[in-house]
C-alpha cells in the first residue's frame, strides 16, 4: 500500500536538486524510499495462492529502485509512474485494509505535483507550457489541477460496477495451501496466546462471556465459511439450564497414518445417491490456540487426514474424542457432506425413529415450565402432523418473534424468562428454546456449539476463528436423512439444510397471554391438561407424568426399517473394515 511512496520521494529529489541541495540529500530520500518500497511487502501480503502475482511485484519493486539510481527524462520518470499506478492496482485487489484509502488519497494529490515536476524538466518545456496555457498562477493552477483529479476519480469510483469478489480473482480449486505462512498473516498475529477451550458442560449465556475473548483460535482454508461444530448435548437441566452430554457408548477408531474414513450415520443408501458431488466439501484445520479433547469439523464427516494421532472414540452424538489435547500449529484435513434436501423430500419421510435415538433426543426435564407446553401446542395447532412442516414452523417462530443480543440473563430457570418475560438473548437461549419445543412435539433434536463462519477472506479462502464466533444451533433427527443443521438465530448463519420453508404467523400477544397465565413453580409443577399439549399427529405425555424415556411416538413407529437405516455401530466403520 506505501509503494506510491517510492515515487513520491524521488520526486522530491528532484525538487531538492532543483534548489541546489547535496547530493547525499537525495540518496538520503532515495534510501528512505527503497525501506518504504520494502514496507510495502510487508504491509500488503494476503496473495494466498497467487505466486505468479507475489513474485511479480517483487520484480516491480526491484526496477523501480533501479529507476531512482539512475538519471532520468520523462519517458522513464512517466514508465516509473506507471508502474506504481500498477502496484496501487494490485494492492486495491488484495488487501482489505482501511489504511489503502488514506495512501490513495495522498497519492491523487501528489500525481499532479509529480508530473508538474517532470514538465519542468523537459527540454520541450515551453511547447507544453503553451498547450496548457496555464491563466493562473503556478500553485493555484496545481490546486485546480489537484481538485479536478479527485473530482473525476470520484466519479469514476461511482460508475464503476460493483463485484462480489476481487475483479481478478481466479482462484485454484482443488488443493490445500501447504504452509500457513501463506495465508498472509504475519508472525505477530498468529502467536501462541490464552489457550481456549469449551467446558465439559455449557450453560445459558455462557458463549457470551466467551465471545470477550480476543485471540486467534484457527484457521479454516475452505470454499466458503460453515459452521464449525465441537460438541453435541443431548441432556438439560431447566432450573439451573446446563446442557451435557449423557452419553456413555463410544467406539474407538483406529487411524492409518493418520488417515480415517466414517460411513455417513443414520444416513440411507437412497439418500446418500441424493448428495451431488458439489455437496462433498474439502477443509483444512490449522490449529492455534484452540485446545481439549474435541476435534472441530463441519457436519457431516466423511474423512479425517493426517490427523496426528493413532484412534480416535466417536460417540453416537457424533462427537468426535481425541486421545490427546489439540496442540498449538496442529493441522488436519476433513471432507464433509453438506447434506441439503428438498422440502418435497422431507416431507414425504415417515416418523419412525431408531430406539437409541428416542431414548438420548426425547428427554424433558422433569421439572419443565408447563408454558412452554402449551405455547409449543398453539404454535403447532394448525400446522399440518408433517415433521418437516413443525421443525420450519418453530424455526420461524423463534425468528420473528426474539431478538438476538449477547447477554445473560441472570437467576434460575432462564429459558422460561427468555420466552415470556425478556424475549432476547443469546444463541444458547434460541437454541435450546428451539431443541425443547422440537421434543414437546415428539421431534428428537440436540443442542451443538462450535463456531459461526469467522472472518472469512474470500481471496485466499482462509477462514480466521476466534472466540467472538461462538455459537450455539440445532440438529433435528429425519428419518433415513439423519441430521441436518437448524440455526434459530435471526440473521444468523443460513444453516438449515432443506430449500424452502412455510411462513406461519404467531402474534406476539398469544405469547403475552401465555407469559400472564399463573403457573406453579417447577418444584410444585402441576401436570398440564392433556388436550392443550396433544401434536397435531400425536399424544405427548406431559413430563411430570412420565419419564423422559416414556416421551416418545406411538409404539407401532419405534422400529426403523433395517435397511435403511442401521445403529451407529454398523455404520461407523474404519478403513480396514
């Protein structure tokens, strides 16, 4: 971005020996100029993996010093000129600094001086003179001069169109970068600094504390920025609202230099045909100051690569456990399916759900808030028994209904006040809101956190993660499709893997007179009446009646087709198998 600098000093070089000064003057500027011309490498390096760019601006810069050094005329003062024009070009494509607007302010305003000073050493002086035939004097004809060039790049600026990527992007497609250095980010940013990671458990408003944090978690070289998943929870506690994992059965995979392919889980054959082969994405992870046990990937995995590690456990949730905490500089690749299915499809899918399934997704907390029942069973009451119409429903309830801010509520039984009392709140709140309903309505779901995009650079295709990404959704359980992502946030990431949606209208009065109703403390809950929590489909126990286990769909829907769909021991199966 200094490289304008260069010229800018070997003009006032000029100007110096205009005046008579030393020569040691001028190699004094010159030399200030070459160290410029240097900061301007540093300043400007995200190429990512353009090489053929990043070394011709190293021959740029390298005749352009050789131009201060040796006397000049006006075709080479103009060639001299050009080239930075050239350099200012390159660097407007790849950087994203706000700093580039300053310097390119201050190179329009020097342009005019700088070629003023080339006029006045030509030999053809007086024939330019009087093709310009300037009526004013010297200093205010160059700031008329000056004005007007601000004036007509201004214009230009606005009629140009505007692109969604850098105008002279081409990028490779396939291939991972091989170092991290380049990426573009300099030594001072990717430092060793504080360690983060998840606690084994999360509460309500918990990732708003994190999300203060500034420090480089990792990197993601990909196509474009996903959700990154961590962990799943499938157990919550309403009054103290600590979501954690109940999940006791993992399965330990063995890796072969590293390398580990998964069959896709709960996942059909009839549906694996479905996936294009634009849906099998390629990642890269650079490991920074992320730590524990927990390997970060996008949903769903299909392959892990030179992993350093021998096994790996992998529970039903998913949850992907490493023997070992992540290190600092650790890398590894990851090929993931981005399952996205037509609402025609969902919609045709019956709702027979494995055992294990209902017995991990289903759960309620014994002492749930009775509201939250019966405003599940209004939102739901004219919604066709389809479970992909009830999932889209709830969605978009939460969604126009509540505002995202990041703040914790305080005191017991947060998600009962962020539903009837505050109507915002953090991500945790929407999601766990969202997981709830979906099981009142005999639909299994869990919560995921991990990360939300980052500050993705679509350039170099290198995604920056920090801790003010975090984030809370939702996977919802399809039968013989198996997870896909939900993410109740407004304006959030758009997750939800399926093409369409309904829009239904809950007004947010009903929601009032649900929050005005008198209702008995958790530890005193009276069981709500059965008609006002029955699903359109099916009866839902209430939870004070019955187990969690009990909470699940009629008896004559618990079996899955076995070929279709088969339990998590079948499916996950290492190379060797």
């Amino acid at each position: 971005m200094l490289a304008f600098f260069l010229f800018t000093f070997a003009y006032s070089a000029q100007i110096i020996k205009k005046f008579y000064l030393s020569k040691a003057s001028q190699q004094f500027l010159i030399a200030i100029s070459v160290f410029l011309a240097i900061g301007t490498l540093a300043s400007v390096r995200k190429i990512g993996e353009w090489q053929l760019v990043w070394i011709s601006w190293y021959l740029l810069l390298a005749i352009q010093v050789l131009y201060l050094f040796q006397p000049k005329k006006t075709p080479g003062w103009l060639s001299s000129y050009l080239l930075s024009a050239l350099q200012l070009g390159i660097a407007a494509e790849y950087t994203k600094s706000p700093a580039f607007f300053i310097f390119y302010l201050l190179f329009l305003a020097l342009s005019p001086l700088g070629f003023s000073m080339v006029i006045i050493k030509t030999e053809v002086k007086e024939s330019i003179n009087k093709f310009l035939k300037p009526k004013l004097p010297y200093i205010k004809w160059l700031s008329s001069t000056t004005l007007s060039v601000f004036f007509l790049t201004a214009i230009i600026f606005i009629a140009l169109p505007r692109t969604e990527k850098p105008f002279l992007a081409t990028r490779e497609k396939k291939g991972l970068i091989p170092k991290l250095q380049q990426t573009g980010l300099s030594d001072s940013e990717i430092i060793k600094g504080e360690k983060f990671c998840f606690r084994p458990e999360v509460s309500l408003g918990e990732l708003s504390e994190y999300k203060k944090k500034k420090t480089i978690l990792m990197l993601v070289e990909t196509d474009k920025p996903f959700l990154w998943r961590v962990k799943a929870f499938n157990n919550f506690e309403a009054k103290s609202g600590i979501w954690s994992i109940k999940v006791k059965d993992r399965r330990q995979f063995n890796l072969q230099n590293g390398y580990l392919r998964l069959k896709p889980l709960y996942l059909s054959q009839a549906s694996l045909i479905r996936i294009q082969p634009q849906q099998f994405i390629h990642h890269k992870f650079y490991i920074k100051n992320f730590t524990g046990n927990f390997l970060p990937c996008a949903y769903q995995v299909l392959e892990i690569g030179n992993l350093p590690a021998t096994r790996v456990n992998i529970d039903v949730s998913e949850n992907i456990y490493l023997p070992q905490q992540l290190k600092f500089n650790t890398s590894y690749n990851v090929v993931s399916i981005q399952k996205i299915f037509p609402s025609h499809i969902l919609r045709s899918l019956p709702r027979k759900y494995p055992e294990e399934i209902k017995k991990l997704y289903l759960q309620l907390p014994p002492n749930l808030d009775d509201r939250i029942v019966k405003l599940t069973a209004k939102i739901l009451k004219d919604i066709p028994p389809v479970q992909y119409d009830e999932v889209a429903t709830l969605q978009k309830f939460l969604i126009r209904n509540y505002t995202y801010t990041a703040q914790r509520l305080s005191g017991e039984n947060q998600l009962s006040k962020f539903l009837f009392e505050d109507f915002r709140g953090d991500c945790e709140y929407f999601a766990t809101a969202l997981v709830i309903m979906l099981r009142i309505a005999g639909i299994p779901a869990r919560l995921v956190i991990g990360f939300s995009k980052g500050d993705y650079d679509p350039v170099s295709r290198i995604t920056i993660v920090t801790p003010e990404y975090a984030h809370a959704w939702v996977e919802v359980y399809f039968p013989e499709v198996g997870w896909l992502t939900c993410d109740p946030i407004p304006n959030g990431v758009n997750a939800q893997q399926w093409s369409d949606t309904p829009s239904p209208e809950i007004p947010k009065s009903e929601i009032l007179t649900l929050a005005e109703e008198e209702h008995t403390p958790p530890e005193e809950e009276a069981a709500p009446p059965k008609e006002e929590i029955t699903p359109p489909e099916e009866e839902l126990v209430p939870p004070e009646k019955a187990a969690p286990e009990e909470l699940t769909p009629p008896e004559e829907e618990a079996a899955p087709p076995k070929e279709e769909i088969t339990p998590p021991e079948e499916e996950l199966v290492p190379p060797e198998e």
